[in-house]
C-alpha cells in the first residue's frame, strides 16, 4: 500500500487548483465522450 501513496507524492505536490482545473477538464472529457456514445 505505501508504494501506491509514494506514486501519489508528485501529484499531491502539483497543487490544489490546478487538480480542480483537472478535474473539471476530465469531466468534459467524459461529458463529450457520453454525448459521442449517445449520437
């Protein structure tokens, strides 16, 4: 288990806002990718 948290050291170090900036591109992504299922 604590190599799983070792992997997530360099992410935890990028910062908050730009995981929230992430996150939001990563739900339109998938926002995207339903509509183009659904079509």
């Amino acid at each position: 288990m604590m190599f799983f948290f070792k992997r997530l050291e360099p992410i935890l170090e990028i910062g908050e806002q730009d995981l929230l900036e992430m996150l939001e591109i990563h739900q339109q992504l998938i926002r995207i990718l339903e509509r183009g299922i659904k079509e």
